[in-house]
C-alpha cells in the first residue's frame, strides 16, 4: 500500500504553514493508491496545534488509527477470493485492500445523497437538526472499512464450515435460532474492540469544517456502524431514520460491497465482466420519501452491473476447479481449525480470535502435509490432525485436486420453482457416494427473489418525478437465481 500526502487545498483562513514543511490540506489526509478509485483518501490525527489552525476540534483519533489496529492489519492475512486464488494466479489481493475501497465507494455514496437526505429530513419535520455531512459520511465511511472485520481464515468458508455450529449472540431486534457468522463477528469487533476508536474520529476526509468535520454535539455510535454491517439487515426504529435510509447500501439490491468487489476481483484476476457504470448509478441515485430511489436514467447501470455480478459468479467464484479445491478443503477445514483455535466460539475468544488467519492456518498446514504434527487422536486446541487430513492439505497445496468434475447443468429460475429445481438438479446428476461421487450445487441470487421486499430496498422514480415500474418488474430480464451444480468423481 503506497501513502502519498494529499495535493494542497488551502482557503483564507489556512494561512502559511507554521512548521516550513507542507500546505495544511497534507496535514489532515493521506492518498492511498488504488487501481479500482484511483486515489482514497484517508485522514490521520491532527496535532492539537494543527488542528486550531484549521479551525477544526482537537482530535484523538482518525481513521488511520483504525487501519492500524491489530483487527483491521489482520485483514491483510485474509484472502479475498479465498481457493479461487490457487486457480487464478493473480487473484493475491487481501480483505485488507477490498476494506479500503467499499470505505471509498461508501464516502463518494454518503457525498452523493446529502443533499437529497437533508430535504428529506426538513419534509418530514422542519424543525428537526439534520446531521452534518460529516457525521453522515464519516459512518458511512467507517461501515464500509469494517464491515468485513469478522472474517475468518478463507473468509465466506469460515462461515459454512466452522462459525455455522455456533449460536449467533442472542438479539432480541431477531428471532432466535441464528448461526454465527461473520456479519455478527464484525458488529461484536466493532462496538467492543474499536468501539472507543470510532467514537474519537471527528471528521470526514477534508479541511473544511462546515463540511467535513463533526459538530461539537456529535459523535459517531458504534452501534450505529455494527448496524449498518449486520445481516440479514435489522429493522430497528431507535436508529436514526437517516441511518435506517441508508442501510440498503450494505445490504441492498446493490451494495458498497458488491460495487467494490466486482470490478476489484476482475481486474486482478485479468477478465473483463462487462461495462460496469457506478458513476453513473450513483448519480441517479437520491434519498426521497420511501428512503433509497434510482432515477428511472440510472436502471440500465444497475442492470449493468448485475448482470456484471452474476458473471463473475458464474465464471469465476463458481469455477469448476475453485470448487473442486473446495470439495477437498471441506474435509479438512473444520479438524484444522480446531486444532490451531481449540472449540471455543470465536463469539467467545475474541481476544485469540485476532490471531486466527490465513497465515497461521497455512503455515500449520505445511507442516501437516509434510508430516508434522500428525495423531491419531487429535485434541482441539493441540495443533495436530490426523494423518489422512495431512495428505489432504499437501494435495490442496500442492493443486492436486482429488475431484474431477464430470456432469454440469446450469438453470435459471424464480424464488418458488428454488426447492424444486434444485432437487431435480440432484435427481439428473445421479447418486451421490461418500468418498467417491459429489453432487455441488453452486447458488446465486442474481436479484432479490422476493418482489415485496426488492422494492422496499430501492424506489424507482420516473423521469417526470411520478413513480416508474417497480424495481421487481424492472430487472426482469435477470432470473432471482442461478445455478450452477456439477457432479464430480474421487480421481485415483
């Protein structure tokens, strides 16, 4: 990651610089070099003195001093594309880097709706205080940097095959019966590890305090953030209404996230998804009395890019050999990491937990393949495995899958033919045998499935203000879900 100090922006007030070094403006940010935005701002702690000549509040934290915790550093040792990157060479970018720009892409989004939210807000009661920008940008910001602070070793696999035998901590805003997952990490990290970070940071990227900086009146709640990041999305009346009209952007029709990740992982990974316009979307985008709207101009961008999402899905996160790898790493993945992390819930070892990643996991891992540290008899916590999964890591790291995909049928369909088309799927593929045949059903939902809750997410205005077509009848054209399920055979 390459820090570069921001260009001067200097207004009347800023004066010369008091210390012979650099204009004020290279104080307060720095440039992150990225090939997806460009440049991403990031701001660092002001000096007290530096703060009062910009006119800004002492400060005692900036979103530098998150990035430099052990939480989010450890992101770095956490794959973004998890076993896809032993079938694309290129595909070696981390969460770390993926964190950096759904943190930009939420900035430019919570710039974007301001001014539209602000009217929003004076519509429903004149007399009340909106936010300032800065506070609305800033918990954008900070949502879109930890919203991925949870993952696990693998990431998304983590979840499937270690964090789903544990409860997720009770919340009465859900019914019970919830599984871990990383989302429930990410909120527990963010309120009980950085929580006294987050409500220390003052400002948004930039010098202007009108604009970027928070009032004296506020701070940013931690809980807000781990809102924001949840999933499935909470409905919860005691948040903000406008944090609640912003919450589809991590959890909508289209995301922060999603807008990030899909054209981060086809540039690095070197395949072209397709013409992908998020200025264009985000531009047509506004706050309105029924939250989140897109400008009837901006559904061929979304379109767009949906479909744009489901070809990396198809082609890349669902290939046939990325899954084959996953088939082998199923065997082994659960007895690894309780054999590095013991059978505590993460939930519950938070504190072990930021020592848990990629690097620890692989590195023991050789060692199995090599022949170290193998039992019999392994007990959680004691960092051996049996022999068998030994040999199936130095396969796995050595891309000697033992599975060969030998049948495949892919089908397109809407959220009440789910249950039966995947069934008929299995039928068509034939039997599965323990050890030696594997039916995998590779799954994604292309649009929300369910009309009701797609046109809560995101309101579509007409070009003369009246209301358009709902968005569920708009994206017809894209099938809820597809699929990809292949029958794979044991080779040798």
């Amino acid at each position: 990651m390459e820090l570069k100090p921001a260009p001067a922006r200097v207004t009347e007030h800023d004066g010369p610089p008091t210390d012979g070094q650099a204009h004020p403006q290279m104080w307060a940010v720095n440039l992150v070099s990225d090939p997806i935005h460009g440049y991403i701002e990031l701001t660092k702690r002001l000096t007290p003195e530096r703060a009062r000549v910009l006119g800004l509040a002492p400060e005692e934290a900036a979103e530098g001093d998150l990035l430099d915790s052990a939480w989010l550093q450890r992101m770095r040792r956490i794959s973004q594309l998890q076993s896809a990157r032993w079938v694309f060479p290129t595909a070696e970018h981390s969460r770390f880097t993926h964190g950096l720009g759904v943190m930009n892409e939420a900035g430019l989004w919570a710039r974007q709706l301001y001014p539209s939210l602000r009217t929003a807000l004076a519509g429903l009661d004149p007399s009340a205080v909106a936010p300032s920008e800065g506070l609305v940008v800033e918990t954008l910001r900070l949502a879109g940097l930890l919203h991925d602070v949870g993952h696990g070793p693998f990431a998304h696999f983590f979840d499937e095959h270690v964090l789903c035998h544990f409860p997720a901590p009770a919340d009465p805003r859900r019914g019970g019966g919830k599984s871990l997952t990383h989302e429930d990490l990410s909120a527990l990290i963010i309120e009980r590890e950085l929580g006294d970070t987050i409500a220390a940071i003052r400002r948004a990227p930039g010098i202007v305090p009108e604009r970027d900086a928070l009032r004296a009146d506020e701070r940013i709640d931690p809980r807000w953030v781990s809102f924001l990041v949840s999933k499935p999305a909470l409905a919860d009346p005691s948040m903000p209404r406008w944090l609640r009209w912003l919450q589809p952007l991590l959890s909508g029709v289209f995301t922060v996230d999603n807008l990030d990740y899909v054209r981060r992982d086809a540039y690095l990974i070197g395949v072209s998804a397709g013409p992908i316009d998020v200025e264009r979307l985000r531009r047509y985008s506004f706050i309105g009395p029924r939250g989140l709207s897109l400008y009837e101009p901006g559904l061929g961008a979304l379109e767009m890019f949906l479909t744009a999402r489901l070809f990396m899905y198809q082609q890349i996160y669902f290939h046939r050999s990325v899954r084959a790898i996953d088939l082998d790493l199923a065997e082994v993945f659960r007895p690894s990491i309780l054999a590095i992390f013991g059978g505590a819930s993460p939930a519950e070892a938070l504190s072990h937990y930021t020592d848990l990643d990629e690097y620890a996991l692989l590195h023991q891992a050789a060692l199995w393949a090599r022949g170290e540290a193998l039992s019999d008899e392994p007990a959680p916590g004691d960092g051996t495995v049996t022999p068998e999964v030994g040999r199936v890591w130095q396969a796995i790291l050595l891309r000697r899958s033992r599975w060969r995909a030998e049948a495949e049928l892919r089908r397109d369909y809407e959220g009440p033919e789910r249950e039966a088309t995947r069934a008929a799927a299995e039928v068509e593929l034939g039997q599965v045998t323990p050890g030696l045949v594997s039916i995998d059903l590779a799954e994604i939902d292309a649009r929300p499935a369910d009309a009701t809750a797609t046109d809560s997410l995101l309101a579509i205005v007409g070009r003369d203000g009246a209301p358009a077509a709902p968005l569920s009848q708009s994206l017809g054209r894209l099938p809820a879900y597809s699929l990809v399920a292949r029958r794979y055979r044991r080779a040798g």
